[in-house]
C-alpha cells in the first residue's frame, strides 16, 4: 500500500471513530487492534479526550497496546498533560496497561492530587503498579493524604492502591488509623483490612471499619448521663 492509499485508510479510521453509533466505534477501535499499524496509534490517542463510552474508551485501549510499545508510550505521555480530564485519565488507564515502567516518572504528584476523582483514581492504580520498589513508601505518603476523599468507589480505589503497595503503605495507614476525622479512621480501617486479607469486599471492610469507629467513638457506660 503506498502512503496516499493509506492515508486513506487513516482518514477512514478517523471517521468510523467519529460515528454517531457507539457500536461502530467500538468495532473500528477493535479492528485496529486486530490489525495494528504505526500510523493508527494517533489517531487512536486522539480520542481520548472526546470519546464518551466507557466500553469504546477501553477498547481504544486494549487497541493501543496491540501497537509498538514504545511507539505507544511516546504518543500517550503528552495526555497526561492534557487541559482535559478525560484525555489524563484514558492516559493513565493506557499506561497501567502497557505495564511499562520508563511511564513512572510521568506520574506526578500533581496526577496523584488531581482535583478529577477519575483521574486521581487511574493516577493511583498506575503508579501503584509501575512504582520502583525504592520509591513505593514516598508514593504511599503522598496518595494517603486523600483517605476519607470521595465517594465508595474513589475509596476503593484508593484502598486497592495501597494494598497492591504492600508493607510499604504499612506506615501510612497506622497513623490514618488515629487521625481526628472519623472518616479518615474508617477509610484507613478498612483499607488495613483489605491488605490483610485481599479477598474481602470493600463493602464489608468499610461496613466493619464503620462499626469499629463508632464503637471506639461510644461512651463508657460509666459516662452515660453524665
């Protein structure tokens, strides 16, 4: 094929990846991935931060990493830096994926911080899987300032973060565990819980978590009426 005939071809990718019908997005984003090529990989990333379907957004993904990996993590780096949310956190969810570890150092703490609960929570999965073993305790402290943040599913997420970080994040959440805001004590509680036994629900630890800050918050029976 020579370059204008795939031209073409790029410019109807481009297209099928425009279309009104999700399913015809989500079967272009496959075919891509099912035939990758070098020149599909921008336009690919170049609908991060439009594409509205979760299930488009992960096959877009999935279509990414079927592509040169280096190739891959050159073009998605710039995303992290995108002004739109979508694109940071589509980014992010491509490089926990890619698995490859030159992307740590493009995880920043202004990532792990991010005021978009989306973004913060792919920030969190990423760096917790591609973090050097040397720097898994600086990433503990630095994502254990957002317990108590958000609602169940951003505290999940921050719950298996820490737990994939192992003893690392060991310090961290013992000294949550004593902190002066209930929910920050719950959240710590039942993260303490999911590292010890992994396969609990983070419905059940929080639900246990909750018991326990509230028995511990109880009056002595002594006090009562005083």
């Amino acid at each position: 094929m020579n370059q204008e005939d795939f031209d073409a071809v790029v410019v109807r990718l481009k297209s099928a990846l425009e279309a009104d019908s999700a399913s015809v997005r989500l079967r272009t984003a496959m075919a891509a991935g099912l035939r990758p090529n070098d020149g599909y990989i921008d336009t690919l990333v170049g609908r991060f931060a439009v594409e509205p379907d979760f299930f488009v957004r992960d096959m877009l993904t999935w279509a990414l990493i079927q592509h040169d990996p280096s190739l891959t993590l050159e073009r998605v780096l710039p995303e992290l830096r995108s002004p739109f949310p979508p694109a940071r956190a589509q980014a992010l969810h491509t490089l926990s994926k890619l698995g490859d570890r030159r992307a740590w150092p493009a995880i920043t703490t202004e990532l792990l911080l991010d005021a978009e609960d989306e973004v913060a929570r792919t920030a969190w999965r990423a760096a917790a899987g591609l973090v050097p073993a040397e720097h898994a305790a600086a990433l503990a402290e630095t994502i254990s300032t957002q317990f108590g943040r958000g609602d169940r599913t951003t505290q999940r997420s921050l719950s298996r973060a820490l737990a994939a970080l192992g003893a690392a994040a060991t310090p961290v959440i013992e000294r949550a565990k004593l902190h002066r805001d209930a929910g920050v004590r719950t959240h710590a509680l039942a993260t303490e819980r999911l590292v010890k036994n992994p396969d609990v629900g983070f419905d059940v630890a929080i639900a246990a978590a909750q018991r326990t800050v509230a028995l511990r918050g109880a009056p002595l029976v002594g006090e009562i009426g005083d």
